[in-house]
C-alpha cells in the first residue's frame, strides 16, 4: 500500500524482515536438531504461514481451538493447542482431531477424566508443566501429581502421553541476553529432572517442549529439549527489544496513523490510533508505561526506534505521543506516522481484521 | 443464548438493564431541556442503537469515519465525529456529508484551511476545546486563538460554525459524586466563558456541547450546556462503579468465559478469556491495577461484583483470576465465570465481531 493511500490506523508488515527473522529461527532449530513448531498466535494469518512453510515448516502451535481449525482448513496438518484444553470445545477439538494430528495440554486429573470418557478420537497430549512462569500448568516440583497424571494418561488407549511441554513466560521479565539464558537453563533443567523422574518410573518416551521468543532469540543450543515453540519473534516489538531478544532493526511490525493534532505547548501530538489499534498493552522505558514508540522508515524497514517519542497515552481512538522538538517541527496535520506496539502479538490481533 | 451452549469467551448483554440505562439518561435530557446525542463508540451495534430510537433519540456521536458510515448506513442521519478530523479521510467524510447531517471537530486553523480547501459539501464544524483533559482540542484560555478560529470558519462559506464542544474526561481521575460534579462545573463554566468571549466578539449563536459518562450520570441539571454526550453508560463497567458514577447493578455487561484451570495452592484459576477479549485496559481497585472482577449473576443481571476476585493478569487467551476460597471450592474445570470488564468500550469493541 503507498503512504498516500493510508486513510486510517493500518497494520506495516515488513515481509523481508519477518522472512528473515523465520529463516534465522528455523535454521538455528534444524542446527540444534529440534523440532521447530513456531507459535501462530501472533501472525493469525494463512498468508504469512506461507513464508513459514518456504522454510520447510510443517507443525505449528496455536493458542485456540479457533486457530487450531482456521489453520487446518489452510493445509495444516500437525497442530498443538498449547492452551490448557477448554472442555466447552471438546466436541469440535474431536472432530478437528479426525482430520489433523492435533496435540493438546492438560494439567488436571478432571481434564484427564474428561477427555477419557468424552473423547474417542486419538489425540496426542502433552503435560503443562510450569517451570515458575506461575500461570497454567503442574509445579515441576509436584513431581508425584505429575507421575500420576501421565499414568492417568497411559490408561486411556485413545490418548498418546507425548511429553512435557513448558512456556517460560517469565523470561518477559528479565532483561539483557545473559539473564535470558539463566531462565532458559533454569526451566530446561527442571522439565529434564521431571523426566528422568518419569523415565524412572518406566515411562518409555518423554518430549520436552519449550518456545517463549526471548529464549529462543538468545538461546543457541537446544540440545536438551525436542521442540520449540517461539511465536513473537516473527515480527519482535518494542516489548522483545527492550528485553533484549531482538535489535531495533529487526522488528518486522509497526502500524501507521495519521497525525489529527499538534500541541507544540506540551510537546505532544495525537494521531488517530487507540487501545482499538494498538492494544493497551504497554512496556517499560525509563520508568514509565508506553504503548509503543515512534520510529523513522525507510519504506517498510524500521531505521530507528525513536524512545524519545513514546505513546504515553490511549484512548479508544486517540493515541497521544510525547515528541522532541525536532519531530514536533516536522510534522503537519495530515501526516503519517509509524508506531513500532509494545506488543505484536496483540495489536496484530486487533487490526489484521 | 444458554448458559450450556457457551464454547468461548461470550460478550453478555443485559439489555433490560441496557435500555433501563438508556431510559434514565434521555428522560434527564428531555427533563434538563438539552439535546441528547449519545456516543455509539461504547456499542458499535445497530441492534443497540435501536433500543436509543426507542427512547425518541435521533441524534448521535461517534468517533470515527468508519462508525458514522455504518451508522449512517443503518437510517441515522444526523452524526457528529466527535474526533479531530482526519484529513487523510476527508473525501469519504465528503461524501458521507452529502447523505446525512454531518457534525465534525476542528482544534487547528491548518485543519480549518485544508477543510476550505478540500471540501465543498455544507458541514457543520465545533471547534474542540480542552477544559482540562489535556487531550485534544484548544485550551480554553487560549481566547485569542479560539476566536481566530471561528473567525475563519466563518469565512468559509459551505463551514457552518457549530460551537464548543469538550470532552471533560478527567472526570475519569476522580472517585465520588461530589468531585464529579466539581470537574464538570470547572469544565461547564470555562465553555461558557469563551462562550461570552465569542458573543461579544459578534458571533451570534454558539452551542456548548458536553458529555463524558461520569459528569452525565450524576449531574441532573445541565441548564448550562445545549447538548450531552455520553456512551459508556449505556453498559458502564468496573471502572464507572470505581469512580462513582453508577452502582454494581446497573452494569449491564459481562464476559462469559470457561474455566480451564484452577491451582488451589496459589488461590487461582485460569480462564480462557484474554487481553484479545476483555483488553488489556485496566483499573485501580485497592492499590492493585485490575482488568475485571467476577460477578455473581442472576441470568444476565449481576447480583454482586466480587471485588474479592479480581482478574490479576491477562495474557494473549489467557485470564488469571485470584479467588477466594468459597469461589474456589465451587468452581471446576469447564464450567463459566461472568467477568465484569475494567472498561466496557475496549471488551465490547474486542468481543463484537
């Protein structure tokens, strides 16, 4: 799309970019020799699974039933639902079941009793383990609840016990590589002691999955797990580079907005481009809460995340970014402006449709 | 829809307690004598709009292009885009004035040009003024620059002059009735002293329009102002009873989501319902930032807004809420919470589609 036809907030997807970034991903995953199973939450789109499959992907995670379907009716045929499995879709996970490989996570001996009296179709299940992320899955350390729900699981014939599945979300929490790597090294370890506790008790075969971008950004070596499951990293955001996971060039998303008002006394201006655009959610810089930040373009290619401009308000339309006086002088009424979210993933969502 | 027939996150409309909103604010702007023009941003739905032509209201306000198109779309021909105009739009905006009445906000003298110069359709124009908020629109004391303004609206021959119109959305940053009213008598009574300012400058009619949810609730004599512009009232939500602007019961809007974890040990359950649904946008409820609380429902009707169960983090699709222990011990996997949002605008605009 040319600049001059932006009428409104638009999503800027830099495919040479987003491209690279899969291309990176998907050759340090064959390097390792895993499993590469990218995330499709952030993207949602069949197109942009395209640019995965010319790598050579083929299994893919999502975080819905509602993704798992869309992405099977667009030829996808080995699906993870990595959301603790929602017992109000068990009959459309069934017959999705019957025409992909469809894997699925439980943490519950309830869930367990569901889907063996309510399922009939084979599914491939995972155990969620929380490896101190704190959000869904068994303590790794409840190493007794864990031993007795893949028992639970070995029972039902029409369930395969595939392994140990982890997302290690609190690696969103640190910052700089170094501390990124001791989360990764700390949650891979606890998932393999609660291995060899499983192939102790004579569970024959135990995968290991993990996949949060910040890991999987710094991370090299993945000798000891089988799959990864990194999503954000294909278009990265202000969020991953403050983090640490990714440079400022290689973020691969920002979202267009016209400028609706220029208040040179407050050094502010308004674009059109709200918590409807942009999502409301938010990252650290300097101390304050921003939504994003300003970045200088060439064409789709970010030149420089400006972290002298951040979007330090939202409303449901508005936007209101705080801008130097060089940016302030530059700018007229009618203008485009470039916003590299904080988070991809959820202004993806809010204006793919 | 019944209670069993809920898969996924399920936006809840009581629309008896809806249009009993609706009811109360028309018969305060019949009985204060004001036009009533209330803010669709809030619903973005025809459905709903027809519970406010129920209650006689043919005048309405919106805050995009897109919005009023499918207003107008769906038979209402008198719209304010109560949003800076957005120049990269104008000949849609064009276009959408030659079908209906057409109200649209101008804080710049560029805009006023680029409005002389671009369009030639009849538009009526207010001019945005800042009481306070600090958003958009010119600061009320800046006399100087407000009567160029009008002046050169004026001038234009096909620019009709409206008035002021503000939007006192601090009222937001207030807790109680009675710091509510003292933002909107603040904010009513500097509108009325440009207003005179602009009188004695020889403009002969000059409308004050105002309208944000709290000032609207409980103020009950608008004798000051021409017009009011609420929105959110038509639902409220968490926020609005946190500020003081309505009770529990007269928030007519949950969110109905399945349980998929519960984690007794850290007092917590997992629901699918994420930042994708319910937005990321949040509020204070006792020195916590919160994006929602449970309710106890009676159908569609909240009972009681469990306070105690707040939803302490959102991810992608995945809601965590706090619990006390009695909620705990009668919840399981697979059955639904109603969640009350933080802010109804965002997780109606999320849920709608």
């Amino acid at each position: 799309m040319k600049e001059n036809d932006i009428q409104r907030p638009t999503l800027i997807i830099n495919e040479e970019q987003a491209r690279a970034n899969i291309k990176r991903m998907a050759d340090k995953a064959r390097n390792a020799g895993v499993r590469f199973r990218p995330h499709f939450k952030t993207h949602q789109s069949a197109l942009v699974g395209q640019w995965f499959k010319d790598q050579g992907v083929s299994s893919i995670t999502v975080s819905s039933y509602s993704m798992a379907a869309y992405f099977a009716d667009h030829g996808w045929n080995d699906i993870t639902i990595a959301f603790p499995i929602n017992l109000r879709e068990l009959d459309a996970i069934q017959e999705l079941a019957s025409r992909i490989e469809l894997g699925v996570l439980v943490d519950s001996s309830a869930t367990v009793s569901a889907l063996e009296k309510q399922i009939s179709r084979p599914m491939r299940v995972w155990l969620k383990i929380d490896t101190g992320y704190g959000r869904s899955g068994v303590h790794w350390d409840q190493t007794e609840q864990i031993i007795q729900l893949a028992r639970q699981l070995n029972e039902v014939s029409h369930l395969t016990f595939r392994g140990l599945l982890t997302h290690a979300g609190h690696s969103y929490h640190v910052r700089g590589s170094e501390a990124i790597q001791a989360v990764y090294r700390e949650s891979t370890q606890r998932l393999q002691s609660v291995r060899t506790v499983l192939l102790d008790e004579g569970f024959r075969t135990v995968e290991l999955s993990t996949g949060d971008t910040p890991c999987c950004s710094v991370v090299d070596d993945f000798a000891d797990v089988d799959e990864i499951r990194p999503g954000n990293f294909v278009y990265y955001d202000l969020m991953q580079t403050q983090i640490g996971s990714c440079s400022d060039g290689q973020v691969a998303v920002t979202v267009a907005c016209p400028v609706v008002g220029i208040h040179p006394d407050r050094s502010e201006i308004i674009i059109y481009g709200g918590g409807v655009h942009l999502s409301k959610d938010s990252v650290e810089l300097e101390g304050h809460r921003v939504y994003g930040c300003l970045a200088e373009m060439d064409g789709n290619a970010i030149i420089t995340i400006r972290r002298d401009a951040p979007v330090t308000g939202l409303s449901q339309e508005h936007g209101v970014i705080h801008v130097p006086s060089d940016i302030l002088n530059s700018l007229q009424v009618g203008d485009l402006v470039y916003i590299v979210p904080a988070h991809s993933c959820m202004a993806v969502n809010c204006l793919r449709r």
